[in-house]
C-alpha cells in the first residue's frame, strides 16, 4: 500500500506542477509560492497527528499537490531573478563569461525546496511587466575598459521600440580604487573626484532566434508570442574600482540596483582612442597609431563573404576599419542587405522608432568579430550613396536612429563615430542638420568617443569643440603640418585614393604609390587609410566596397611601416624642414629678420633672399611640391627622414651634438633596415642605395 502510495505521489504532482503553471500565468508567482509553503506547514502540522494508511495517503497527495507546484514555480522563478550579467573580454574572448546563471543555479540546487523561503529578501528580480523590480546586494566582477551588460525581461514598449524609458547610474566609489588598483592619476596624485556616469538602456526585441548578446546563444531566444520583450543597459568602466549602480525605468516598474568590481585591465586592453594634441592615444597612455582600411558595405554582405572578409583582417596591418551602417549603392557595389535598420511606416518611409532587431543583433555580432582581432570601428552613420531612402530621412528620424545606436554601441570601447562619408554630398542635410547632429552625439554619448566629418571637397569645420580630429579626403600631404598648427587635433587622411585598376582615377594608383602615400602621411604625425580596388572578378567583389581578399601589393609594405613606427619611443611630428624655416622668417621684424639671413653660410644667403621675396602663398604652393618628409619626436629621441621619389646615392644629414644616434638605412619597398652607424652626432653624410 505505501508503494502505491509513493506512486501515486508522483502522478500528482505532474498535475499540480502542470496546473500551477497556468495559474501563475494570471496570479503572482511569489504569492503562489507563499500559498504552497503554506501548504507545506500545513502537511508537517498533519503529519504529526497520522496513525493509520488512509491518513497517509492524504498525506502523500498534499505533498504531492505542493511539491509539484513549489519546485515548477521556484524554479522557474529563480530563473528569472538572476541577473542576466554579461562580460566582454576584447582583448582575449576566451577569458569572457558570456553567462554567469550557473554560478546562481548552484544555490537553487543545494536548497530547492527552501529557495522560496530563503531567497526573494537577498535576490528579489521581478522584471516582468507591470511589477516592480529590485536587486539587492548581487555582486559582480569584470574588468576595466570591458563592457558590463545588465539585462531585463519585462512588457514589450507601446510606442518607440528606440526611445524607450530605461535608465541607469553608474558611480564609482574613489575609496575602492587602493584596493584594486594604484587610485593616482596620471601626475600620480590620489584622484578624489566622484565619478558618475548616466546610461541610457535600450530594448532588444523579443530575441533573434539561436542568437544573443555578442553572439552567444540567447537566454531568453524564445519569448514570442509572450508580450514580454528583452532590455539591456551597457556600461563601460573606464577606471577599476567599485562601482554601485542603479536601474529605473517604465515609472518604476523596473528597478535594479546593485555593486560590482572592475579589476585592473587586461594585458593588452588599453581602453577608448582619444585625441590629446597632433596624435591618437589610449585611455591608459598608450600611443595609437591609426592604420585603416575601407570596407564601406562589410556588414551587409553574405555571412560568408563576410567571414572571409574578418579572416583577411585577422592577417592584415590594420588596426581600424571604416564601415557604413546603411547599405550602399554605387559602383561595384549595388547588392541589397539582406537586413534593414528599421521597419516601415504606413506611407512606406522608413520608421527609427521601430529597429529591425535582427540587422542590430546582425550587425553587433560583427562588431565584436572586428573588435576580437583588434581592430578600431570607424562608423560611418550616413552618406550619400543611397537608393533606399536612407539619406533623405528628416532631422527627427537622423536623432532618433542616433538615440537608439548610441544606447546599444557606446559602451564598447573600439567604436569612433564618423558623421558622415562626404558630407557635402548629402543633398537633403543642411550644414545645421549637421552641427545638430554633431552636438547630439557629443550629448549622448556617455563615454565621448571620437566624433569627426568626412568630406568630399569642403572640409567640415574641425575646429568646432565636439570635433575631435580631422577626417580628411586629399592628396595634399604637405599640408598636415598646416592643418596640425591650424587645428591642434590628429589629421586622419581617410581617402586619399586606392592601390587598384579601376577605370576610374581614384581607384586606379600602384601598390608603390599607396605605401608611399601612408609613408608621407604617417612621417608627419598623421593617420592614414587604405583602399583596394582591383576590377571585380567573376564574384563582383571589390575590397573597398565588400570586402574578401587583399591581393595588392601595399598592405605587407604598410605592416612594415606599422612596426617601425611602433618600435620608436614616442609618436613622430613634422619637423621643420629648411625652406619652412625660411618662410617662417618673413614673419619676423626686419632687423631679426636680417640677422636670421646673416645666421646661414654667405654662400647661399642669396637663396634665402629669393624666398623671402615671394608672397606666403606663392611661397606654400612652390615647395608643396618639395617630396622629402622629415619627422621626429618632441624630444629629438627618434628622427625619420622619409625621401620618397628622391634616388639621392648620398644625404647630408645634421642632428644634435650631444646625441648619439644610431642610423638606420629603410628600404620601404623592400621591407629591409639596415644599421650603418651607431654613434652619430652633429653633422654627417649617409651613403643610400
């Protein structure tokens, strides 16, 4: 009779645990699990008054009846309170620990029947709609310049799907950073400044399916037809610390606070670009020298193609991309994505408030695929190159897009954000639809990554504050030291045509002609783009458009100067050459001036007075023509002569007396140096080739 009993026990608590699911679907979870251990008092309180077998069948089917119910209800409850944590690890993805719930599991699993007892007062995680939602005392440890991922599941939005009420509070609290990390900033002073961040959150659908944050396997992939939708809050620590945060949105009915721990950066991991003077640096001091390449409709190819295209990255020598976030339409490049940024209105316009979930969770995980090989994101947000409607979008529409990519892209530390690919060619923006945009990305933006314009053949107005640096389509390298005075900011020449055989011109110079042109670029202190653009095969794929395979013949020679220039001590700088001295002079009041003349050899004084006679732009137009490149550090440590068309067998050269200085001869084509003298100092001559 007892084992018929136990038997019976397990059937019924099938059809309890069965039941209890769907009352939970219209009754609170918590107060159907307080009903159930109710029930279980109530079973212990009986049990101590049973004296025969019927009374133990009762017995048997209440605890069937709860047994059922509170391990289906507390498990699934539990499930749903566990902070869906994610940890990004650029620098190296097999440290990262996309899921962190099996650590949470384990406590579940020790304690299952008590979890509804014991754990709602310490992890009480309610993020179903309609009810308020809080976390107390979850701790969690990532590391610096690693992005933190809080996530949510509550109702889907009414209304915006972009804009929606979500935000967050990150403060760092300065007393924690001894014990983590030195605390002192960069004059090795003990920094005291309160650091508060304020993070917008954003919704990320109801999942796309087998797919979820950075790629991985989504927790939550299945929850169509539900109503409920997933929201996400990123953060990015820029100092290591204890941080405590807070999460509200949708009048309260979620809200989360909690602590976690940013541990020192990881070995490599140096934080966002910034712009500090002329050059690009790291967030911890470490200079960065840009070298790009152009893939303007990577993310809207195939997945194969698109693969191909990370593999050759993975190989290649760059360390930054530019790539578009709408599909382009222009030669050699006319497919259509296969995703979308947004749904559609009614009158067919394209609607912002309603994102294509699928192209953003498409397009984040290729994101991270660039990110993972280290390589910096250039994001182009518009251009004129559309056939789709992208580009005529009002003003509205422009800032609500922004909204919702500043929401989910911010955080991650490799992403730029360039306004446009040739501004000045999108007809339908006026030059104060742009300084709008621009000021909207520099409000938004909670981290202030680098913002620059792109142009055709008007410069955007870099000296504007939010203007980081100078995106710059020319092939006017003598004047980067102009612009460097000019502005005070980085010069990034970001086209400046591509190594290729196209018909047309600018995509049509040698693989030569392209290392020369990073070689002139790079000397002087600036950043430099690559393209390449071959006629496409039987596959239509051109690198510049699309992406694949590089085939030229610049990108080893490009990686040879990546090494030189990363092996000096410090970032280069022009250094002034002899005519720009002269030209300098003409500033000079005229008895300095004449004893500036008197300082150089009476042998060619009558040289400098020639010069001195032609007008400043007479003057910069003749020797823009001049091809030797000279660049050196703030500190004369490291000094490189670029000489470029020049085939001299012999230079002069001339550096401090109170230096020694080792002299390396480069062939930059064939990718040799040679040591010819180590103790050099004063003046010298330098046999070449």
């Amino acid at each position: 009779g007892l084992l018929v009993v136990l038997l019976l026990t397990q059937v019924v608590a099938f059809a309890f645990a069965t039941l209890f699911g769907k009352l939970s679907e219209k009754y609170d979870s918590i107060k159907l699990i307080s009903v159930c251990i109710l029930g279980y008092f109530a079973v212990a309180i009986f049990a101590l008054f049973m004296h025969s077998l019927w009374q133990f069948g009762i017995m048997a089917f209440m605890v069937g009846m709860f047994q059922g119910a509170i391990q289906a209800l507390s498990r699934s409850y539990f499930a749903s309170i566990i902070p869906q944590v994610f940890r990004r690890h650029d620098a190296d993805r097999n440290h990262g620990q996309p899921y962190r719930q099996c650590q949470y599991c384990g406590i579940h699993t020790c304690s299952p029947v008590r979890a509804g007892i014991h754990l709602p007062p310490a992890l009480r995680q309610n993020f179903e709609g309609g009810r308020e939602a809080e976390v107390r005392g979850i701790r969690m440890n990532v590391k610096q310049y690693e992005t933190l991922e809080l996530t949510y599941l509550a109702d889907a939005p009414v209304g915006s799907e972009a804009v929606v009420d979500l935000e967050a509070e990150f403060v760092l609290d300065e007393r924690s950073t001894e014990q983590v990390c030195t605390g002192r900033d960069s004059t090795g002073q003990k920094s005291t400044e309160k650091k508060t961040w304020r993070v917008k959150g954003f919704y990320a659908g109801k999942g796309t399916p087998g797919e979820g944050t950075f790629g991985e396997k989504d927790h939550w992939a299945d929850i169509s037809g539900t109503g409920r939708g997933i929201y996400k809050v990123r953060f990015l620590p820029e100092s290591a610390g204890e941080y405590h945060y807070t999460v509200k949105g949708f009048g309260g009915k979620i809200s989360d606070r909690g602590t976690f721990t940013a541990l020192p950066a990881a070995a490599g991991n140096h934080g966002i670009v910034r712009a500090k003077g002329i050059h690009f640096y790291y967030e911890d001091g470490t200079p960065y020298y840009g070298f790009g390449t152009t893939v303007y409709a990577f993310a809207h190819q195939t997945d194969e193609l698109m693969n191909e295209t990370i593999e050759t990255l993975r190989h290649a020598p760059f360390n930054k991309i530019r790539m578009c976030v709408f599909p382009k339409h222009y030669l050699y490049n006319n497919n259509d994505p296969k995703y979308y940024a947004f749904g559609k209105r009614p009158d067919g316009s394209w609607d912002p408030d309603h994102p294509c979930f699928a192209f953003w969770d498409a397009f984040e995980k290729r994101l991270h695929q660039l990110f993972e090989i280290g390589i910096e994101v250039d994001l182009i947000l518009f251009h004129p190159y559309d056939h789709w409607g992208f580009a005529s979008m009002p003003l509205e529409d422009n800032l609500t897009y922004l909204d919702y990519l500043l929401r989910r892209f911010a955080a991650f530390p490799k992403m730029w954000w360039s306004m446009a690919n040739e501004y000045d060619l999108c007809a339908a923006k006026t030059l104060d639809d742009w300084h709008g945009i621009e000021e909207f990305l520099a409000e938004n933006d909670p981290y202030h990554h680098l913002i620059s314009c792109h142009q055709c053949f008007h410069p955007y107005d870099v000296s504007r504050a939010n203007i980081t640096h100078m995106s710059w389509q020319t092939k006017q390298f003598t004047r980067i030291p102009e612009m460097q005075e000019c502005y005070g900011k980085p010069v990034s020449i970001d086209e400046c045509c591509y190594e290729g055989n196209l018909p047309d011109a600018w995509g049509a110079i040698s693989g030569e002609e392209m290392t020369a042109r990073f070689w002139r670029a790079m000397v002087r202190g600036a950043s430099c783009t690559h393209g390449e653009t071959f006629f496409p095969d039987e596959r239509q794929i051109v690198w510049w458009a699309k992406g694949g395979k590089l085939v030229g013949e610049s990108p080893s020679r490009i990686a040879f100067l990546r090494g030189i220039l990363e092996s000096l001590p410090a970032p280069l700088e022009p250094q002034e050459t002899l005519f720009s001295k002269i030209i300098a002079m003409k500033k000079l009041p005229e008895e300095e001036r004449a004893k500036a003349i008197d300082a150089f050899d009476p042998d060619f004084r009558f040289f400098v007075r020639s010069v001195l006679q032609m007008s400043e732009e007479e003057a910069a137009r003749f020797f823009a023509c001049e091809t030797e490149v000279c660049g050196h550090t703030a500190d004369d440590s490291a000094i490189l002569h670029y000489y470029d068309i020049q085939t001299s067998c012999r230079v002069h050269f001339e550096v401090p007396e109170n230096r020694k200085y080792r002299i390396d001869v480069i062939d930059t084509w064939n990718m040799t140096q040679e040591t010819v003298r180590t103790d050099a100092s004063g003046k010298f001559d330098v046999d070449l080739p």
